[in-house]
C-alpha cells in the first residue's frame, strides 16, 4: 500500500475528520468543481499551466552539505557560493535554497531505520528514544514529516510519515528487540526506506523536501535479499541521502576510540548519498543526535535547467558542485538521467 503523510489524521485509505464522518463524498464534487474551474481558468487566460508544471519539473536538483577545514557543517551560504558542472560544463544556478533560511524551512521527509537485533540493549533503546525525540524537536516544523522502521531478520514499518511528534514518541512505545535474531537486514531495511519516501508526495506545500534515511545500526549487516549496490542506485534516483549511527555496544574499538571500519561504512552507502557516519561512543547519545541535526539542517538544495541534448537524452550526466569557498561540499548523487 502506498504510504502517505500522517498530520492530524490518517490519510491512505480515505478522508475522514477527527470525529470520525467520512468526508470522501462530500469532497469529491467539490474537487470536479475545482478542476473545472481551473480548466477554464487556463484557457481564458491563455496560460498552459501544464507546461509550467512540467518545465519546473525538469530542474535537476541536489542536496549538497558543506563542511569546513575542521569538518563543521557550514550555514548561511547563497547561491554565488557555488559553482555547478554538468559533463564538466559549468552551467548557471537556476534555482538555489538552503534548509534554513531565515526562520524558515524547507520541508523534511526523514525516515529512522532502527536496528532490534538481538545486540541492541533495553539501556540503549531508552538513550535512543529521548536522543531521536531531541533530533525531531530540532528539525520540528509543520512541514518536518518523520518516519519510524525496526529491523532485523524482518524489516517492520512502526509510525508512517508525520509531524506529529506525540506519534513519534508512542511508536517508540511499541520497539522490541529480537532476541533471536540471526540476521540484521540494513540494506534492505534501507531500501524500505527509500521505497516510503519515494511514496509520499513529491512536494509539501510547493517545496521540494529534502530526503533522508538515518539508520542505527552495529554497521554489521546479515542475510539482505537487496545489494548495497542497488541500494545506492535507488537512493540516487530517489534523491535521498543516507546518514549512519554506530552504536556504543558495535564500536569494536580494540584499544583505540576510532571504531574498525564496518562493512556497512565500506558499502560506500553513505558517501554515495551525500551523507555522514557518525560513531556513538559514549553513553549519552542527545550531543550525537544534536550534531546529526545541525548535519541534515546544514544542507542546500542546489538546481539547474539540463543542456538540452535529443540525440542523447537518455544518457547519464554527471555533475560536480564545488564550493567557490574552498569549502568540502558533497553531494546525495553523482548525477542523473534525464527524463
């Protein structure tokens, strides 16, 4: 079933108000209303509104993060702090938007991908659930949707999209860990993911959102039917960056306080798309999540209209964002293909 965005009601199935009357018949004629108002709207002005959908639907948009010589996330740039290459041709920036500008902030679709396996303590699950409550409190806003997964040999959808964070913080109420679990499905469980944003609406409220997965994890994944490889494919297409927390119990520091590199690190998943490890090392986890908020918050959408190429417009263009700056910039995919 397709997976909508949650406010003060659900929405999947069919309209209906708090108390609890269907509204479906009650909207529909007035939505034939709408869109034959609309209709007759466009021909007596003579405007293709259309063609206006569908020319700002060939923007190619990135999110890119930006970090300094410390590695600390970079705000308040605009768009001339930015140069944009496509097949190694610079083009001009066509539309530019930070997270947060001025107050305001551009919507969020972020899904939390949550390891259960059976390494995963009680203790540790506590620290979770009051750390991902500040990381939403942070990112909280009308137009800030989360998302809540557990996984291990299975992979189980808790609370679909909302920005209610009442439901957040009951989803968490209904985490278990599996005990028993032999295998810990992070690629797939990621993939889910990606499936849940590519499912929620395209734009809130006229903005395109940004898009993230934040798995919690050992970095130590069993038993995925999905590859990396197609993972990193489908959060490319889908314009979705994956972001990493290795918990304290996976750290595997022997001797020193730089964990060993894990397998899901090694993917390349994160890098791929834009996104950042982030390694749990001590018991209080709210600085961790904090750092992980002002990463995601840190983030500029940057676009351009594509060259436009008929003999070849199905190949695969690459594309480079650098920072006029001499800042780190990087960014949730390596290009894309034209539509």
């Amino acid at each position: 079933m397709t997976m909508g965005i949650q406010t003060d009601r659900t929405l999947p199935e069919k309209w209906v108000c708090s108390f609890g009357v269907d509204l479906q018949y009650f909207f529909l004629p007035l939505v034939l209303i709408v869109l034959l108002i609309l209709v007759l709207g466009r021909d007596a002005s003579g405007q293709d509104n259309d063609q206006v959908i569908r020319v700002a639907t060939e923007l190619a948009t990135f999110e890119v993060a930006v970090t300094d010589l410390n590695d600390k996330p970079v705000q308040g740039l605009k768009a001339e702090d930015f140069r944009i290459f496509e097949n190694g041709v610079e083009r001009g920036i066509d539309f530019f938007q930070p997270i947060v500008d001025n107050e305001k902030r551009r919507p969020l679709l972020t899904v939390f991908a949550l390891d259960v396996s059976g390494s995963m303590t009680n203790e540790e699950l506590d620290r979770l659930r009051s750390a991902i409550e500040e990381f939403a409190f942070r990112l909280s806003d009308p137009q800030s949707y989360f998302a809540i997964t557990s996984f291990a040999m299975d992979v189980k959808r808790l609370q679909s999209f909302s920005n209610r964070p009442d439901r957040i913080k009951r989803s968490f109420e209904r985490i278990k860990r599996d005990r028993y679990g032999l295998s810990t499905h992070a690629y797939d469980a990621v993939d889910d993911a990606i499936r849940m944003i590519k499912n929620a609406p395209r734009s809130i409220r006229g903005q395109v959102p940004k898009r993230s997965v934040v798995v919690i994890s050992d970095g130590f994944p069993v038993g995925d039917v999905v590859s990396p490889k197609t993972v990193i494919e489908r959060a490319n297409t889908a314009e979705v960056s994956v972001y990493s927390v290795l918990m304290p119990s996976y750290s595997r520091l022997q001797g020193s306080k730089r964990p060993i590199l894990t397998p899901f690190e090694a993917s390349g998943l994160v890098e791929q798309t834009g996104g950042i490890n982030l390694f749990a090392t001590k018991k209080d986890l709210e600085p961790l999540f904090r750092e992980l908020a002002e990463r995601v918050g840190g983030t500029y959408a940057v676009a351009f209209y594509p060259i436009d190429k008929k003999d070849s417009s199905d190949e695969f263009r690459t594309v480079r964002v650098e920072s006029t700056r001499g800042h780190k910039v990087s960014q949730n995919r390596p290009g894309y293909h034209p539509k």
